[in-house]
C-alpha cells in the first residue's frame, strides 16, 4: 500500500510541475532505477547538481537492502548507484573508513554551514566508503554533501529542491 501510495504521489507530483520533459523524464529515471533493483520506492528528491537537474531516488529491495540511484532528469539516464549501510561500524563501510563521522560531519559544516538533518552511509558502486550529509541552513535551503570515508574529500555537493517520502532512522 505505502509503496502504491508513494508512486501515485511521485507521479502526482510530477504533473503539478507541468512540464511534459520533466514527468518523461522522471517517468524514465523512475523505470531505470527499478530494472536496475526492483523494490519499494522509499524516497524521491529533485536537486540541482552544478546546474544540472537529478533525481535521487531511494529503493529497499526485497532482500531489505537500500539503494540509491542518481538520474539525469532530463535525459532519464542513471548516472550513479550507491548502497546503503545502516551505520558507520558496518563491517564493509569500516573497512575503507579512516575518517570518522564527527570528522567528515566538520569537513561538510565547513563547507555548508547550517544543521545536519539527515546522514546516510553509503557505499559506492567501486566499493568506497561514504558519508552522505543533509545541511539545512539557515534560509531553510538543504545542500547534500558527500564526503569520501577514506580521505575526507568532499566527492558532490547538490541543492535539494523537493523531496517526496522520508527515512526516519536516518533523521537526526
């Protein structure tokens, strides 16, 4: 029911928007991710990533595994698959981590001023470590920042525009 209930709202949502490029889009990004990991659709968020629109949609397989995929808006292309680990002592996100979350949460503060909402730790498609950051400052604007667990390089930062669907265990 609740995964019904998130699609019809995904694609209520996109109509609102009006603009036909846009819901093909999201339409594409949304078949995409699912061929790729077929599961429940947890979450959806539009950002701006260096100008360029994404969607970041989050996916829980059948096997209570998380995914993320990063698509093109435009072009519905994925363009970046992560998965998800409940927390830093993970035992493959401990074993590239050599920054701790406290570090890399200073390194993304300092770049991006504000309040962390939400982290994620996710695993990268090569097998890197991460932590993935959400600021809300004080404007009330969320920028995500990644930052790598091994170097604690920031690896992308993007604007959140909207998002659809929330993880309450990863709210801080």
């Amino acid at each position: 029911m609740k995964k019904v209930m998130l699609s019809a709202i995904i694609l209520s949502s996109a109509a609102v928007f009006n603009a036909q490029a846009a819901d093909e889009g999201l339409e594409k990004c949304i078949a995409a991710a699912q061929a790729i990991k077929k599961g429940e659709m947890l979450k959806l968020e539009k950002l701006n990533v260096g100008g360029k629109p994404m969607y970041e949609l989050e996916i829980r397989d059948a096997q209570g595994m998380e995914w993320e995929f990063m698509c093109d808006a435009n072009s519905g292309k994925i363009t970046e698959q992560e998965s998800e680990v409940g927390d830093a002592d993970d035992k493959q996100f401990k074993s590239k981590m050599k920054v701790s979350e406290k570090e890399a949460a200073d390194i993304a503060l300092k770049a991006h001023p504000g309040k962390i909402q939400e982290v994620e730790f996710e695993i990268e498609e090569n097998g890197d470590a991460s932590y993935e950051f959400d600021i809300v400052d004080d404007k009330g604007v969320e920028t995500k920042v990644e930052v790598d667990a091994a170097t604690g390089k920031i690896i992308e930062t993007s604007t959140e525009e909207w998002e659809i669907g929330e993880e309450k265990e990863e709210r801080r």
